[in-house]
C-alpha cells in the first residue's frame, strides 16, 4: 500500500507521474495538464520551503528529501510547463490561483538544508586536508552504542586522533592552515574555492540570526571560514573565535527521526525506505570500528577473532605477503557448505537417501556420470562420501542420517538469529537474509531491496585487452580530459585522431572471426570509457599516475536486468572498480542498452563505494548479522563442524601432513559436554567423534589429495568439483507436483528451496573473499581458484533455476506461445560468467617460457604471431594444436630440473589459461566463427585437459606451490560451436540408423552448400527434420539388439547435453534457433524408447518416466522455431573446402 507520509515514496510517484504525462500528452485536456502542473509546483515549492525552515526541522514529510531530489522535481516542473505553453500558451489563472517559479530557499542557519550543507563541507574538507584521493567519499560516521544508532557525528572520523568535537575541528584548522595550495590537483582547488562559498553563505546568515541568539554551530562556521578564506587569499585578516562545546554539535537531521525511534543499525541498514545519503553514516561507522579493531589487535599482538585471521600467502607475486589482513578459512566457510549441500542434494528432509529401481525391481542409491581417475562411471554419493563405501543395509541408512542431519544444521546455521524463544527456525526468512546480504546489489542501488536481477559478470584480468582498457583510460584521462567533455558515449569516433589510435582493441580481438563477441564489448568499453571521464567517482580512479598504478586498479562489469518506467524490461551494465590502494570497490556508474551496441546512463543508479573491510562485515558469514564459528586459539566452536570427520574426509596441512579424521576431530571422550546440536535443534547424534568441535590446525587445512578421499576435483584435478556433483543430483532427480506419476527419486519443491537457497549463500561467500571486497584480479593464481570457484557455484545456481524455472514454474514455453504459469519473476535468465580469454597470447607465452630451454622442438619466433592453424610452425613435426601441447609438456617434463621458478609455474598457468580459452571458445555462441577453434571438437578438449593434468603431475612432483588444478568450463551456448557440432553428429547417427533399417531416406540431410555465397541461404533444416522424423518413427527395432539400443542411448547423451542448454536459454524470449530441431529429435527418441524398452529395461523406463515429468505440460514435440544449421564458420575461414575435408 502506498505510503504517503514516506517522501521517499512521494518522489518515485511523482517520477512516474511525470512520466505517464509525456506519454499521454497529447490526450490530455487543458485542465487535466493545467492540474498537473500546479500540484508539482506546489509539492517542489512545499520541500523547498520546508527543507530551508528552521521551524520545520522536524517535520517527518521531508525525511529524506534534499537538494538534488528537488532539483529531479523541477527539472520535471519545466519540462511539463513547456510543453503545456507550447500547446495551450501560458497559464490563465484565476480565482486567486498562482504559480511560483524559481522559488529560493530560506536563508535560516538551523534548517535542515543548511545543517545538511556544513556537515557535507566538513566531510569534503577532511578528505581534502588528508589527502584522500576520492574527495567525495563519505569520511564522516555517527556515534553508537553497541547496535543503536545515534545522529550526532563521531569527531573520531573528523580527526581520529581527537579527543572531542572541539578538539577534530581545531586539528581540522591546523591541517587547513598547513595546506601547500601548490601540491593541490586543480579539483582539489576548486573544491576548497566551492567549500569557501558554501560557508561564506551561512556565515552571512549566522551574522543576522546572531543580532536576536547565537545559532548553533556559530563559531565551528566562523572558524572554518576563516581558514579557507585566509588560505585562498580572500580573506586579509583571519578571526578565530573560541569553540563553545555547548554551541558545537554537529547532528544528522534525518537520523535524529531515527535515533528517536531506536531504530538499530541493522534496521537502517536494510530498511528499503532509509535512502543510501543517510546510510552512508552508519557504514562508514561500521567500517571505522573494523579498522580500529583490526588495529588495536595488530598493537597489542593479540590473535584475530574467527573471521579475522591472518592470512597465510604463500603465492608468488603476491603483493599483500607482508600485510596481516582479514580472512576466514575456505574449508570451513565454503568447503564445508559444499559437502553439506552436496549430500542434502542426493538425500530427502526425512534423512534417507534418494534411490531409484534397478533392473530388479530393488531400490538403490541414485548415481550420476562422475569422471573418476579419468573415466566416466556412474557413481552415487555412497561412492563419493568415503564413510559410506564400505556399508550396506541399516548401517549405511543409519550412517548417511547423522550425515544428512549434520549438513541440514549447516544449513539452518546460517540461519540462526531466526530462532525464536522456542527453538523454532522459521526459514521462510531465508529469501530475506539473503536478500539483506546482496552486496552488489546493494553497492548498484544502494538499497538491499531493489533486488536487481544480475545476468551477467565480466571480470578483468591481465589480459591485453583490460590492459589496454586501463591504460586508455590513464592516458586520456590525465593527457585529454578535455577531449572527451563533449562526446556523446556512443561516438566515439568523433574523437580525435591521436586519442583514438590509443584503442588498440582490433589488435587484439579479429574483428572479422568474432564480430559479435568484437561489437559487443568493443562498443561496451568505448562508451564507458567515455563516460569515466565524465563521471568524478570514476575519473578519481584514473587521475595522476603518482596516486595509483595501474595494478591497483581493477574491474568488473556486471549486467542485470530490470523494468523502465513504462514496465519494459531492460539489460544494464554496472561499471565496478576495484583500488587495491585504497581497499575500496567503488560502483563509477551503470550504463543500459537502449539499442544495437548503444548505451545511455542509467541515473537510476547513483556512484557509490564501499571498503572491503565493510563488503566482508555485510557479507553473509560476516561479524555484523552472523559470526560463523568460534575460536579460542586452539579449537574451533561451530554447530556441526564434526560432518567433515563424519563423511570420513582427510584434510592436508600447508606443508603437506595428511589428516585423518581422529587426527583433528575430538573423540566424543575429551569433551565433557557437547550438546550444542541437541540444545539448540533437539537432535542427538550418536558419534565417536565431537560434532561441535575440531582441533584449529585445520584453519590452513584444504582437502587431502588422496585417492581415498571424498571424490571431488578438490582431491583429484581429473574429477568433477562438489557443486558439479550437487548439479548432477539436482537434474537427475524428478520433481514432486501435484499431478507427476508416483516415481521414485523425488526432489520436493522444499528439498528445491532449500537446496537453492543454500546454493545462493555459497556463491555470495565466494563472491566477496573476505580480504578483498569482490572477486577481481590480484595475482594470476589467487584470482584463477577464486574465478573458478565462482564459474562453478554460477553453473550449480544455473542447473537449480533451470529445474526451478521449466519445471516449476513451467517457463519453456507451451507450442501456443503462452507460459504455463509463470511470471517475470519467477522465470529468470540465467547468469554468465567471463573474462578476457586470450588463446593466441597465453599458447605463445608458455612456448617462449619453453623456447629457451628447447629451441629445437619450439619452433616459434618470439618476436612475431603466431598461427595457430599451422601447428608445424608452433613445433617440430605437429600435425596439431593437441600435438603442440603434448609436445611442450614433453619438453617441461624433460627441462623441469634446469628450469627457474617462476618458468615452472608461468608456463602451468599459461598452459592452463590457453585450455580454458579454448573451452570458453568452444562453448560460447559469439566464437562460432573463430578461426582458432575451426578443428577443435569435444574429443581434442578432452585430449588437451589430460594433458594439462600431466603437466599438473610433474610440476606437484618438483614443487609445494599451489597451482589451480580445475579446467574451467562455461555453461554451453546454444549457438556454439559445440552445439554446432554435436547437432551434425546427432542429425548423421540418426540418418545412419534409418539407413540401417533399409528405410529410404536421401542424404541430403547430411549435405552442406559450399558456395560462400549461397551457403547462408541453403542453411534452412525443416525439411530435412520433417524426414528424419517421419523416417525414424516408422523403423522397426528389435528389443533384443543390445547393440542398436546402445547406439540409440549414444544418441540420447548427445540430445540431453545439448537439450539443457536450450532449456536453459529458452526460459525467457523467443525459441532460440534450432531448438524446434532439438526438441522433436528428443520427443522422438523418447517416444521410440517408450514403445520399444517400456517392459524390458528398467533404466529405460525410468529415464522415460522422469523426461515426461519433467516436461508435464509442455508439449516440446510442437514447438516451432528457426532451425538453420550450417558450416558457414567453415566456409568463411578456409580458402581449399577440398583440402581441409582431406587434412582435417
């Protein structure tokens, strides 16, 4: 309900207002724009007056209105009033009806508006004096008293070595005084001029108030003024007066509403309706009180509380090595959740786990295609958890309770303030406590409740282009400012000739192989280059090389989506700055497409910054709502810490000691009393071990890289990561709705929730590293494990709302064009993940790493391109880029010993970035047409992880360091070459399979034009698809042939890869090409399953049984889309078609 005593509210309604009156113009009457006009003049009027009254300082209406929220009005006021006069002419007012234009504030020195006034002055001064490179950062916090709030500023963050209020002014004048206008930078000169005004103004203003009583604040004003004025040369003769502290109070206006209603930090914090201009007070207090206790801890030489301890960095290259900076431990803050979430993942709310029927009619564990030592096996989680392996029958239920239990209370864990008096966790709070943790969200917008709908992240890194992205903005920025003042964001061509020969972007990207990939982040970063300039809280960032290096600054851009005015939906991309100089990530700006590869600020999102000591007080496992385990110095304290010994998990110390689980978990004897579980959730557990506490040895502990262990790419590089797994559980099991068959392996929609949710917290612990703000780019190896833990939780949370969106809420379209029974809201567009990937770059650094050690078999010319599509030029007699990799592990495997350091471990990570560049290539739609990716299939990528696995073994052998070991691998596009490919393999096996059958079919299905200039047109697959279809449906197969029905469930893998990510794709918008194809090909494959194995194979049945669930509703057999499927990506980029055929 609207709320019309909340200003806040009051101003979004006149926004949309004003809106919806230029929409509807031109059909409103003259008295209808008439009333318009007068009502927004008296509401401007009515906050310009009562903001600059004395009198009504208190008056709850103008909470949270200031000057830039009027200005918003009166920009609306003359747009209106002009286009009413251009229609109508002006006003004809009568009957004692008048309009007041231009009205000016009241000069009163108590009003809010001008105690606003001096407190922003005295926070730009403090920056200005202690050379704070971002003067508009907001330096000033309030008191408070453990959580509640007060209005009165703290003098501590004027001056933090002051004693009093009096005290942080006096040392503030000292510091003015001392100013070398000299060293200023011309901002900072014209800050401190505009400053001066500012003061001079309500200087004037004490002086007339002063003949009836001294305002308050009188001589901090006087004083202040005199300063500046003095030090600028505008005043001769500086007065300092004496400061009174009964006349010295500086206040927050609209916090005093709040002090006096004994609202709480945490209340401010996440009330939607407390804007960021008051917030920033307390975060900034919030964020002082880290500080001062991470100091006073470094003083005193006392350890870190839990969620404070010092890092450990052992990476080379890494700048922080001397700093002692927050940071909790990954094993128990994210590992730990992993395995929780993995095993509730494969169980049911009832503690048993998840089965299905074998072909005996018996019920067993669920499994999943797992790649173990290599090779793909189906495993269930009895394989994967170790304590579970060896057990059978009541034992192995008993044993995966206590388990499944311990993760339940990890999970609820994060709930805990829920619990009320009586124990009882309401955890429908879920959504809000995530939702009150939403950093980026909150960074974006500045409110937790804005619930941006985030679809994309793009992460920096030393790649060239974020290289040469960075560097065009130092140049230009501190070379050309002007240049660029008068630019549109979108012409950048209009730029000067000089400045633009700076953009080296088609020097690094082929225009010509990626031209999708190319056009969008090429116009992307040209428009927000552009507007960096324009922006202060971006330009700061950039300014005077003697501030900041280039490697302090990163940065990420993350694209969301949300609704314009008139309901329309819209992409947006936040520009985000990571300054490791200063530990701030500051949100410069956000920009949002309003057409083809152009872009228009999006003033809906103001700039803000926030210090990465507070992102990590306000992540989810932080101090402020939640403190996630205990620690004395020898032992850890945490509800349910004993799953890791439970699951029979070893753990590995830094220097390589292996732990058994009696080695850091209690026995149940040394404790006398662990009852935290069965106090807190009523659950007694029976264990040898202590489930509440563990030895802290495993603070630096990750886990242990035995074949014994719980099977995870964490254990082993060759396997598949815990969320991966979690994934695999989520899609193989079939979810309880009203109306689905009685199955088994069932996933209720509360199983779903949880498991979301869960999900959800892992990936904002991983987001925000405690000691870093947001994931970005630091070192080469810390930001490849974060990066790729986050790629990993994305795809978990990707698979989770895939199962949510299509069917749950039934978001793939029905045939009609109509959702089932979905919303906006509920059918969300998943989340991608990148980053500048450069193959040729990276494969050419780790062959010159290898050239100096073996220039016979590297046969590359450092100083020169290489080709990668002439793999003899690369080395000696390949006949491919597989053949060049295993060749340069030859030659490091071979040099190893003789080899330094850093070339060990450079040509690991080049290796690594040049195989992830190819699985990102290969993966991703923008890339179909890349050269470089022209003879690379899924067979060659699987080649090259093996061999990047080896050179793994040899480089662990000779070395302690701690290389990332997991390939990443992006969710597949739809438009990929990937799917290119593997849609021809599918379209040849089932061509061949009718073949078989001697049904008549003409292979044309199989033909591609090779004539570049008619290949486009001849790409058309309908009638070919109508034949297959027809043509398979009427085969006859024998139910006895093991060989035909292997073939067809070979076909059946294919589909159901591919077929996930056009469900995944298709949740939203139009039926993405091919997907009619991939759909009928499916829904006919099923259907012959269904009709020939229905009764003689039971894994068969139930694959049937859980794709018609899964697609109750939706008819996929009748949905109609593009369906072209060419070589062109071939055709464009080789000159013989024969000899490719031939050589390929």
């Amino acid at each position: 309900m609207f709320d019309y005593n909340n200003s806040e509210e009051i101003i979004n309604l006149w926004k949309e207002l004003f809106n919806l009156y230029k929409s509807s113009f031109n059909t409103l009457e003259y008295e209808q724009s008439k009333i318009f006009i007068k009502n927004l003049n008296y509401i401007i009027n009515y906050y310009k007056n009562n903001i600059s009254s004395s009198e009504d300082i208190n008056d709850e209406s103008i909470i949270n209105i200031n000057e830039k929220k009027i200005e918003n009005l009166e920009n609306y006021f003359k747009e209106a009033y002009n286009l009413h006069k251009f229609k109508y002419g002006e006003f004809d007012l009568e009957n004692g009806e008048y309009l007041i234009v231009n009205i000016n504030y009241y000069k009163e020195s108590q009003s809010k508006l001008q105690k606003e006034r001096l407190i922003e002055n005295i926070n730009k001064l403090s920056n200005i004096v202690d050379k704070n490179k971002n003067i508009g950062e907001n330096k000033l916090g309030i008191k408070y008293d453990g959580n509640r709030i007060f209005s009165e500023i703290d003098y501590k963050t004027i001056d933090k070595d002051s004693n009093t209020l009096i005290d942080a002014i006096d040392k503030l004048i000292d510091k003015i005084d001392a100013i070398d206008k000299s060293k200023l930078s011309e901002i900072e000169m014209n800050e401190l001029t505009t400053i001066y005004y500012n003061l001079k103004e309500l200087y004037s203003i004490n002086q007339e108030e002063k003949i009836f009583e001294v305002p308050l604040n009188d001589e901090i004003v006087n004083n202040l003024y005199n300063s500046i004025g003095s030090k600028l040369g505008l005043i001769e003769n500086k007065e300092y007066v004496e400061l009174k502290p009964e006349n010295s109070i500086l206040k927050i206006p609209d916090l005093e509403h709040f002090e006096s209603d004994g609202k709480t930090i945490t209340d401010v914090i996440i009330d939607k309706n407390i804007p960021l201009e008051n917030k920033k007070y307390i975060i900034k207090t919030l964020e002082n009180s880290i500080n001062a206790n991470i100091e006073n801890s470094i003083d005193s030489g006392t350890s870190f509380k839990a969620g404070q301890l010092c890092r450990n960095p052992n990476s080379r290259g890494n700048k922080r090595s001397l700093d002692c900076e927050p940071n909790t431990s990954n094993l128990i803050d994210i590992t730990f959740d992993e395995i929780a979430l993995l095993i509730l993942s494969a169980g049911n709310m009832d503690g048993s786990m998840s089965k299905t029927m074998d072909e005996n009619g018996d019920l067993v564990p669920i499994t999943i295609n797992v790649m173990d030592n290599g090779e793909e096996r189906q495993l269930s989680i009895k394989d994967i958890i170790p304590s579970l392996r060896n057990l059978e029958g009541e034992k192995l239920e008993a044993k995966f309770n206590t388990i499944y239990t311990l993760a339940q209370i990890g999970y609820l864990e994060h709930f805990r303030n829920l619990i009320d008096e009586e124990g009882n966790i309401d955890i429908s709070g879920s959504i809000d406590l995530i939702k009150n943790h939403d950093i980026a969200n909150f960074l974006i917008s500045g409110d937790f409740e804005n619930n941006i709908k985030e679809t994309g992240y793009y992460f920096s890194s030393d790649s060239d282009i974020d290289t040469m992205f960075k560097s065009f903005l130092f140049d230009v920025i501190n070379d050309n400012e002007n240049e660029l003042n008068d630019i549109d964001i979108n012409d950048f061509d209009k730029l000067p000739s000089d400045i633009k020969n700076k953009w080296r972007y088609s020097n690094i990207y082929d225009e010509n192989e990626n031209e999708n990939e190319f056009n969008k982040y090429n116009s992307l970063f040209k428009a927000i280059a552009i507007h960096c300039n324009k922006s202060p809280s971006c330009k700061e960032q950039f300014m005077d090389n003697d501030k900041f290096n280039k490697e302090d600054i990163s940065f990420n851009i993350i694209s969301f989506k949300d609704n314009d005015d008139n309901g329309n939906s819209i992409t947006n991309h936040a520009f985000i700055i990571n300054n490791d100089e200063i530990k701030q990530t500051i949100h410069a700006f956000t920009l949002n497409e309003i057409d083809n590869n152009k872009y228009e600020i999006n003033d809906k999102y103001p700039s803000n910054q926030m210090s990465y000591s507070l992102m990590n007080l306000l992540n989810i496992n932080g101090n402020l709502i939640n403190s996630n385990f205990e620690y004395d110095g020898q032992y850890i304290i945490k509800a349910g810490i004993g799953l890791l010994a439970e699951c029979g998990i070893k753990l590995q110390l830094p220097d390589g000691t292996i732990l058994n689980p009696e080695d850091y978990n209690l026995s149940a004897n040394d404790v006398e009393e662990d009852t935290i579980i069965e106090d807190k959730y009523g659950v007694k557990l029976d264990s040898k071990f202590t489930l509440n506490v563990v030895d802290a040895k495993i603070l630096f502990a990750k886990l242990a890289e035995t074949k014994d262990n719980i099977i995870c790419s964490e254990t082993d590089s060759k396997t598949g990561s815990l969320n991966a797994h979690s994934g695999k559980f989520v899609l193989n099991r079939n979810i309880l709705l009203d109306g689905n068959e009685d199955v088994t392996n069932t996933l209720s929609i509360d199983d779903l929730d949880i498991i979301n949710d869960y999900n959800k917290i892992i990936m904002n612990k991983i987001k925000y590293p405690s000691h870093n703000g947001m994931i970005h780019f630091t070192n080469k190896n810390e930001f490849n494990k974060e990066y790729n833990n986050f790629v990993d939780s994305v795809k978990l949370d990707n698979s989770i709302n895939k199962k949510i969106s299509n069917e749950v809420n039934q978001c793939v379209k029905k045939d009609n064009g109509k959702r089932k029974r979905s919303t906006i809201d509920t059918c969300n567009s998943c989340i991608s993940v990148s980053m500048g990937h450069e193959l040729k770059n990276s494969l050419k650094e780790s062959l010159k790493i290898l050239k100096n050690y073996d220039s016979y078999r590297i046969m590359i010319d450092p100083e020169k391109d290489i080709d990668i599509s002439d793999p003899k030029s690369l080395c000696r007699n390949a006949e491919s880029i597989v053949n060049v990799l295993e060749t340069s592990v030859d030659v490091y495997k071979s040099n190893i010993d003789r080899m330094n350091d850093n070339d060990k471990e450079d040509f690991i990570i080049k290796l690594y970035d040049t195989i992830n560049a190819y699985y990102y290539k290969y993966y991703k739609a923008a890339f179909l047409n890349d050269k470089d990716i022209l003879n690379i299939n899924q067979e060659k990528l699987d080649e090259m992880e093996l061999i990047y696995n080896e050179a793994l073994e040899i480089y662990s052998k000779k070395n302690e360091g701690d290389v990332t070991k997991k390939i990443i691998k992006p969710d597949i596009e739809t438009g990929s070459k990937y799917v290119n490919d593997e849609l021809r393999y599918t379209i040849s096996y089932f061509v061949n399979m009718i073949n078989k059958d001697n049904v008549a079919i003409d292979n044309g299905s199989l033909n591609f034009d090779f004539d570049k200039e008619v290949a486009e047109n001849h790409g058309n697959r309908n009638l070919d698809l109508d034949v297959i279809i027809e043509s398979f449906n009427g085969i006859e197969i024998d139910e006895t042939d093991t060989t035909t029905k292997k073939y067809l469930l070979n076909i059946h893998n294919r589909l159901e890869k591919i077929e996930e990510s056009f469900d995944r794709e298709n949740i939203d918008g139009d039926y993405k090409n091919n997907s009619e194809m991939v759909y009928k090909l499916m829904d006919s494959l099923i259907t012959k399953f269904e009709n020939v194995y229905k009764d003689s194979d039971a894994d068969i049945k139930r694959m049937v049984k859980s794709y018609r669930n899964s697609n109750k509703n939706i008819n996929k057999g009748n949905i109609k889309s593009k369906n072209y499927l060419n070589i062109d990506h071939v055709i464009n980029n080789v000159n013989n078609i024969k000899d490719f055929i031939l050589n390929d």
